[in-house]
C-alpha cells in the first residue's frame, strides 16, 4: 500500500511539474515586446525563441541590431530590409566566427574567418564563399596566398607546407593545375605544368 501511494505521488508531481513547465513555454512573450519594432528601437521575439533588438525601419530590421537564434547563432550587425546587410559580426553554432562584409543577407566583400580549429582566412568573400583573393593560415602551420572560387584555391597562388616546401603558381578548384613552381626542402626546384597535383611536363 505504501508502494503504491509513493508512486501515485511521484505521478502527480511530474504531472505537475509538466503543467508548470507548459504555463511557462506559453508565458513566454512573443512579437514586439519592448520599444518601436515598426520606426526606431525595439526588441521582437518570434514563437521559436529567436530575438532581435536594434533599428527597425517600416517594419522591418534595418540599422544596427543584435539576432540571436536559440542555435547558437548570434549576428551583430547593420541590417536592411530584414537581411544582414554592411559591416557585421557573426558567430556560428560550430564555433566559427566571421567578421567583414554582408550583402543581402550573405557574407560579401571582405571578411576574416576565424575557424573553431584555429585556422584564419582573411580576403574576400562572395555569396558566403571565399571567392577573389585572400590569405588562409591553416591551424597545421601551412599558409595559402592567392585566389579562390567558391571556397576552392582557384587561379594563381602559393601553397606553403609546413616541412618549408612550397608550390607557387596556378589552381583548379583546389588542385595544381597549369604553369608553377614546386620548391623543395633543400632548394631544388620543378616547374612546369602541373595536373591533378602532379607534374606532367618540365
């Protein structure tokens, strides 16, 4: 009997616990819940926990304003028309973190990188890709100089491996390919084209 009654207890404290916890989800305020979210500051929360606070402008985000995400996702930035738009700050879920240019709601123009394993990108960025030029330094201790496209080493650039040697000359989404110079350790050199990784004529 007193079995029983211990577990008739435990049962309705954990249903109430479980209606506490309800009342307190729905508690939770949504919408525009302090200052002007339509012409000035103000802060908005939307149903999934997300919120912003900074500038709005007809409605919408646009001016200086902080989005966090209930992912970890933080944004500190300039926005226009509800899209991350000018000089910003962004924090991912993964521990990256982006710091330069948005357009249109993307990393575009220049930025720096810093990755959660320690590597850096700094140069320039398009449709949330490094494309154009830029300069990654890799956690490994190896460094690239030269260009990209679509996050790819594409164009000319310079490898540098971290036993010294390096490649210096052109890429083909992120393989050696073309003209270029492969410098070893003790000074000698291999130039010529380059396919796949791998001389094909001196």
């Amino acid at each position: 009997m007193k079995n029983i009654l211990i577990i008739c207890f435990s049962i309705a404290t954990a249903l109430s616990f479980s209606q506490e916890d309800n009342e307190l989800t729905s508690a939770i305020e949504t919408g525009c819940i302090s200052g002007d979210c339509e012409n000035g500051l103000g802060k908005y929360v939307w149903n999934n926990g997300d919120y912003y606070y900074g500038a709005w402008k007809l409605g919408k985000m646009e001016g200086k304003g902080t989005h966090y995400k209930v992912d970890g996702t933080i944004y500190d930035g300039f926005w226009k028309n509800n899209k991350k738009d000018g000089q910003g700050k962004l924090v991912l879920p993964n521990g990256d973190v982006y710091n330069g240019e948005f357009k249109d709601g993307m990393a575009e123009g220049f930025g720096i990188m810093i990755y959660k394993n320690g590597s850096t990108f700094k140069g320039d960025w398009k449709n949330n890709k490094r494309n154009g030029h830029g300069v990654m330094n890799f956690s490994s201790g190896e460094r690239y100089i030269g260009e990209y496209k679509n996050n790819f080493r594409h164009g000319k650039g310079r490898f540098t491996y971290k036993t010294g040697e390096n490649y210096d000359g052109e890429w083909l989404y992120g393989e050696m390919e073309g003209q270029g110079t492969y410098t070893f350790r003790d000074g000698s050199k291999s130039t010529g084209i380059w396919s796949n990784g791998e001389i094909v004529k001196q």
